[in-house]
C-alpha cells in the first residue's frame, strides 16, 4: 500500500538524496505496517523521533509500535526542537 512519508529539520538527511529537498516521499510499505516499522526502514535513531503525525493526529510513543499505517495516509516525523 501507498502512504507518504515526511520528515522535518535534521530528520531529512535519512531521506533518499533526490527527495530531502521536499522533504516527502510516496512509500510502498506492506499491508499492516506501523509506525516503528518504517522509523526503523529508515534507520532513524529513537531519540530524533520526538514528533509523529498522522494525517495530522498526534501519535504518542506508547502507539508506535502498534499503529497500523492506512493506504493513503501521510505519516510525518520531526526531531525534537530547540528555541
């Protein structure tokens, strides 16, 4: 299934070098992936993962690692921030 992937700020760089400059990717993730399984695809460290959204919802942590991705659906990712 389809969904679009994002990450933000630093997040990026784990992006594939012809999609950081938009910062979003369609991505093919099976049927009944979650959360954590495409953090992990990417490699991205646990404690960068600070802000996950889906469709715009807030994903808190304890949800991750059970949270089914849904055809169609953006999942976005930001490290956290300082300011």
């Amino acid at each position: 299934m389809l969904i679009t992937f994002k990450l933000y700020a630093s997040l990026t760089e784990f992006l594939p070098v012809d999609r950081r400059n938009g910062n979003a990717m369609p991505l093919e993730v099976p049927a009944g992936a979650t959360v954590a399984a495409v953090v992990a695809r990417f490699s991205l460290p646990m404690k960068m993962v600070h802000l996950v959204l889906i469709d715009g919802v807030y994903v808190p942590p304890e949800e991750r690692a059970t949270r089914p991705l849904v055809e169609g659906e953006t999942l976005a990712i930001w490290p956290p921030i300082a300011g």
